[in-house]
C-alpha cells in the first residue's frame, strides 16, 4: 500500500511517498525537500508572509502532482509550528487546502512528538526506550515513552525563532530549563535526534558532498563533535559556512543557532552522544496512515 505524507514546517516543506510491505516495513518512494522558510519573518510579525505563502503554494502544486501519479491510497499533509503560531492560519488554510488531495492539518506540539515518535520506532533498532527530540525550525518537540508513563514538551525554540530573535545562549539555556522542568528520567537513555540541524551537523562531521539519507540513518555524533562544530559555524562567516562541505547553503544562516540548541539539550541531558535519524515525522505519519486502511 502506498502514501503520502506533507510536512509544512518553519523552515522547509518535505515530502514522503512511501510503500508499507510485509517484510520490509516503511519503503520510501520518494522524499522531496524544499527550504520555502514559512516562518520567515513570522516572529516579528505574528503572521505568514504572503511570500512565504506563495513559495509554499508552488512547492505544494509539484508535490501534489507528483503524489496523483504515485496513485497513493491515502495522503496527509500536517502543519507544525510556523501556521499554528500564525494569525492567519486559517487564511493559510484556506489557500493550501485546493491544492492538496488528502486532507492539511494543524497539529499541536504533543501530536507532532507522537508522530515523530512513531517514525522513530519503526526506522531504527534500539534496545533501550529512547529520548526523541525533534529542535526544527520554530519549535523543539521532546518525547520519551516507557511502559505507562509518557513525557512530552513542545518548547517555542527552534533554528528559524532563535536566528530571528537572535537569542544568546544563556537566554537558550533558561527556555530550555524552565520549559523541561524534572528531567532527571530522561537521563541515560539513548537520546536520538531528528530534523534538519541534526542531519546536517551528521552530514558536516562525514563531509558529505552528496546527500545520502541512507548513510546519514544511524550516525553517532559524540557531544564533544556538536560542541565543536557548533563552535565553528559560530567562529566563521555565512559565506564560509555555505562552502562546508556536508550543509546546505540555504540552512547557513541558521545552523549555528540550530547546533547550539542540540548542544545545549545534550548538556543538559548528560548525554556524551546523540543518534540522528532520518525516520522522524513524515515516517510516522505515513505509518499512522496505514493503521487506519488496514
């Protein structure tokens, strides 16, 4: 069975087709991304750009004829925290919704973990309950499942918010602290992290020229590798770090704030390392998808 999935996030618009098959699970079809930065300008205005809006109605007309010509069973697309934060979400809504074969919508904070959580589970093998953190463009998801007991937060910090708002690190720090509270169980499970920053600071330590999700899946990064990188986007220009080799371009302007936020989640944690996968939202909302047409 095949579907699709839309993720209208702060920074970038990404796209799942994937298959489910016995035996495999989760097949990916194809993964489109593109950087529309929804939330561009979002903080000082409290709105969506209308040409934020246009650049994200034009990623959406390529993605929904790609997903027609896969003849999916299902699809959704999901809205995180650049619209939900938005005054004219609705209008945003409305405009999207015409152009999208499935249904488009806005999920909270702790949907969004459950979603990435689920893509998380089904896309890596781990012995131990993980801790998921999810830092994107505009918000900071963190879940951690065991047994009965579920812990999840959903903090207004992410790459985009915190590049606009130019936050210092001890501003980062205090959000952090005083958002997560009693974080003491979440201390020494294994801490996976998912997102753009997270497979970007992967593909940077590897010095990747081209893009592999498959290689990037799985990559251990030490807290002593995300210190130092995050240190050296800090240390150079934006010029310099659109040459390094493993990072988009488009991601230079906000990959230092990014990196520190992970930095920071580490430290705080006590985490010496941190898994970055490449399962994440999409991948659980496409799981999510086939439940419900089983």
């Amino acid at each position: 069975m095949k579907f699709a999935a839309v993720d209208f996030g702060t920074n970038s618009c990404r796209l799942l087709i994937a298959e489910i098959l016995a035996g495999k699970g989760l097949v990916p079809l194809y993964r489109g991304l593109y950087q529309n930065r929804l939330g561009q300008g979002l903080s000082k205005s409290g709105k969506i750009s209308e040409e934020a809006i246009k650049r994200t109605l034009k990623c959406l007309a390529e993605y929904t004829e790609l997903i027609q010509k896969s003849q999916v069973l299902a699809s959704r697309a999901v809205a995180t925290s650049a619209v939900r934060d938005a005054g004219n979400r609705n209008y945003f809504l409305e405009i999207m919704t015409p152009y999208f074969p499935g249904a488009i919508d806005i999920i909270d904070g702790e949907e969004e973990a459950c979603l990435t959580y689920q893509g998380v589970k089904h896309g890596l093998s781990l012995e131990q309950y993980p801790v998921v953190v999810d830092p994107g463009g505009g918000s900071t998801e963190i879940i951690f499942k065991q047994d009965n007991s579920i812990f999840i937060k959903s903090l207004p910090l992410g790459a985009v918010r915190a590049s606009e708002s130019q936050l210092s690190r001890e501003a980062m720090l205090k959000l952090l602290e005083d958002g997560l509270g009693d974080i003491d169980r979440l201390r020494g499970h294994p801490l996976v992290l998912v997102g753009g920053t997270a497979t970007s600071l992967a593909a940077m330590k590897m010095a990747l020229i081209e893009y592999k999700p498959e290689i990037i899946h799985g990559q251990v990064l030490s807290f002593e590798e995300v210190s130092d990188l995050s240190r050296r986007l800090f240390s150079i220009s934006l010029e310099e770090r659109k040459k390094i080799p493993g990072l988009q371009p488009e991601r230079a302007d906000i990959i230092p704030q990014g990196s520190r936020i992970i930095e920071l989640i580490m430290w705080l944690l006590s985490a010496q390392e941190m898994i970055v996968s490449e399962s994440d939202l999409l991948d659980g909302i496409i799981w999510s998808l086939y439940y419900r047409n089983m």
